[in-house]
C-alpha cells in the first residue's frame, strides 16, 4: 500500500470513531508515550499540531514541563521555518 492509500484508510477509520473512543484512545496513547522509556529519558521532544481527531500533544506536554518541547511552524507557502 502506499502511504497516501494507508492515510485515507486510516483516516476513515478514525472517522467512524465516536467522541467517547476517541478520547478514551487519545488518554491510553498519551499515558504510553509518557510512560515510555525514550520519553522518559528525552530532554528535548518534537511534536506536531493535531489535525482532526488526531492526538493533542498538550497532555503529553503537560505531563512534564521539565522536557523541552518543540512543534514546526509552516509559512503560508507551505515552507517549513
């Protein structure tokens, strides 16, 4: 499959999802990253601005304000800055 065809599978997956699985699936999630290994050792993590019912990072954020934390910033001409 190609990366395209598997973002629109998954993205139609996710969008049968009801509000209650998705935020129960976003709070597991977030607690398996906060409690991984890599993260826990981390000082520095890059993130992402959710699109959708994709996962907000700010729990995981929140979760330790020791860590920095660092999200892209796309220009209108869609470049990265």
């Amino acid at each position: 499959m190609l990366k395209t065809e598997i973002r629109k599978h998954i993205s139609s997956i996710r969008a049968k999802l009801s509000s209650e699985q998705v935020i129960k699936a976003k709070h597991e999630i977030a607690i398996k990253i906060i409690e991984h290994e890599s993260f826990i050792k981390s000082k520095n993590i890059a993130l992402y601005i959710p699109h959708k019912k994709e996962l907000d990072p700010r729990m995981i954020m929140q979760s330790n304000l020791t860590k920095s934390f660092y999200a892209p910033c796309v220009l209108q001409n869609k470049q990265l800055l």
